[in-house]
C-alpha cells in the first residue's frame, strides 16, 4: 500500500515537472519569436483621436509584458469607420501575432448591416481586451437652427452631420434617434476622424456630430467648446444620464416619450452594444493560440500598469478594461442577432 501511494506521489512530481518544462520552453520559444519583433498597432481612425490615443497609450507600456520585450509602433489607416483597417489586419497582414487591430467600437455594425466593404468576421477574430465602457453623445453648434432633438423631427431642412462613416458614433447615434423617433440627419461621410469632423464643424461645413463622451471631456478642441459653449448636447446613449452630459435626454427616455415600438427597442439595443468594447484591440484569426494567449495577458497588465494609469488620467482617459475572452464571448452573442434586427440595421446603414 504504502508503494502504491509513494509511485503515485513520484509520478504526480514527474508529470508536475514535465509541465514546467513544457511552460518554460514555451516561454521560450516566444521570447525567441518576439526578441528584436518589431508589433504593429493599426488604427482604423486618423491621429490626434481618442482611438489614436489609446493605442498610442497602450504600445507605451504592453511591450515590457511581452516575451522577448518587443518594440511597439502606431500605425493609422483611417478609412470606412475602420473597415478599411480590418480588412487589412483580416485579409493582407501575416497572422503572426505582429499586427493588432485597434478599430473604432462600432465596427460590428458594418459587418451586421452587410456593408459590401467588409471583408472580415469579428466573430473569428481573436480579441485581446479592451480599454472602456462608454457611451456616445450626439451634439450641434449651439448657433444652429434647432435646440433639441424635438426640433430635428420638424425640421424642414435636414442638419448636416459630419461622419468618418458607418459605424462611426455620429452615424450610429443619428440612426437610432432616426429609427426610434424619427429625428433626420443629413450624413456628410468620409472624414478620416473626430478632429478633422471638428474643424468641419467649427468652419460651418456641417452643423452636428457625434463622439463618446470620455473623448469630448478629453481634449482639444472640445474642452475649449465647453468653456465656450460653443456646441449643445441634444442627446446621449446610455441608459442613465451621465453627469457629464447631464441636459441632454437619453435615447431610452426619447423612446419613451415618443412610445418607440418594441421591434425598434430590440435595434436599438443591438445597435448600442458597441459601448461595451470602448476602445478594443483584437488580432487575426489563425494567430498562433500561444502567442493570442501571451497578448491578451500583456493587455490585460499593461491596462493596470501604474504608467498607463497616471498617463490615462493626464489625458483625461477613463480606463475600464475588459478581458479578451469576455469580449470573445460578449461578440459572439452580439453578432447573433434576430433576422428581424439584422434586416432593420441593414435598411438603416444603407449609404
């Protein structure tokens, strides 16, 4: 007996050191990979942006979390509210765990709506994590015509709307308000980002757009806007008013008002799921599962990084990371959509 309980107690220690052997060497095996690598973050946004920023933010830090301690640079291909960055990282750039995606949130709806332009499936996609939960605001020169959405729905002119294009906040937002009670916009599409829609607004070339609400409270030119009133809030995304944006209804409390059908709350919804991945960051599919697994871990530590924080904070960045494999699953169950919902999106983004 007591053999048979010493055999089994040498055998436990030597699948125990079988493991370790196999965990150092895959350790490794990916400091060998990555040592002199040289990971590319592709921005779907033009610079200055608050995606810019965050990308930039987290090439900073989540190197040093990285076998091999590769180096990081920040590579911006503006173009179809990211679609054009997705289909890169997707379809032309090496699976290899060297080029991480980092896209606008609503890049979902350009692949549920059916734009002829995706080529990618965020479904197959490996996420690594991503940085906040956010909501959007839609806003307007505070000298335009119309003060509040209730003056958008009479308009007889409709309001210009500045937009990189679908998927973008503005766009989204002002599809839903159309959907849900019926308030109209005019998109002006094309715009590579937020700062170059912001000068369009401020010369007078559209009279509205939209963002989240962590990046107007971010930067310029939108903190100046607010000493200034230079704009007004006219309506938001969340369920509950954010202090921030505290005037301006929500899109849950204008369907309410505006008794918005039960079909159209389910779009909505579905069409609002993107402010659960603020800011994501994910890597083409056939990525080595090591190497997927190695970079959801530095994202994950380099988000909680006492460097990443403070510089957060001076950015005026809210971070509230979540995990790669909660967001794998979050996007799998987004992406099964009613076909009822999925034909509703795809008659609102039609260009």
């Amino acid at each position: 007996m007591q053999k048979n309980e010493s055999l089994k107690r040498a055998l436990a220690a030597l699948c125990l050191l079988f493991l370790m052997v196999a965990f150092v060497r895959s350790v490794a095996a990916q400091a060998d990979f990555y040592s002199g690598k040289t990971i590319r973050i592709i921005v779907g946004l033009s610079t200055g942006g608050g995606y810019d920023r965050a990308a930039r933010m987290m090439a900073r830090q989540m190197g040093k979390y990285i076998p091999g301690n590769p180096s990081i640079i920040v590579q911006n291909m503006p173009g179809a509210g990211s679609v054009t960055a997705a289909n890169y990282v997707w379809g032309v750039a090496k699976p290899d765990g060297l080029t991480i995606l980092a896209p606008h949130n609503n890049l979902y709806l350009s692949q549920l709506s059916a734009q002829k332009e995706v080529k990618f499936d965020l479904t197959k996609m490996n996420w690594l994590g991503s940085l906040e939960n956010d909501d959007m605001v839609l806003f307007a020169r505070a000298d335009a015509p119309f003060k509040s959405i209730d003056d958008i729905i009479k308009a007889k002119e409709l309001p210009k709307c500045g937009s990189t294009g679908v998927g973008s906040s503005d766009y989204v937002m002002s599809k839903i308000l159309d959907e849900t009670v019926g308030a109209k916009v005019n998109h002006v599409t094309g715009y590579p980002g937020s700062s170059e829609i912001a000068i369009a607004l401020e010369r007078g070339e559209v009279q509205c757009m939209g963002l989240t609400i962590a990046t107007y409270y971010g930067r310029e030119p939108f903190l100046s806007w607010l000493k200034t009133n230079f704009v007004r809030f006219l309506a938001q995304s969340g369920r509950k008013r954010s202090d921030r944006v505290a005037d301006a209804p929500t899109v849950y409390e204008l369907m309410d008002r505006y008794k918005t059908p039960a079909n159209k709350r389910r779009t909505t919804e579905a069409m609002l799921q993107g402010g659960e991945w603020a800011r994501p960051f994910l890597v083409a599919p056939h990525t080595p599962a090591d190497r997927v697994k190695i970079l959801r871990a530095a994202f994950e530590k380099a988000a909680k990084d006492p460097e990443l924080l403070a510089e957060a904070k001076k950015l005026r960045m809210d971070v509230v990371p979540n995990g790669g494999a909660e967001l794998q699953k979050i996007a799998l169950e987004v992406m099964k959509q009613p076909p009822e919902v999925i034909e509703a999106i795809k008659k609102l983004f039609v260009n």
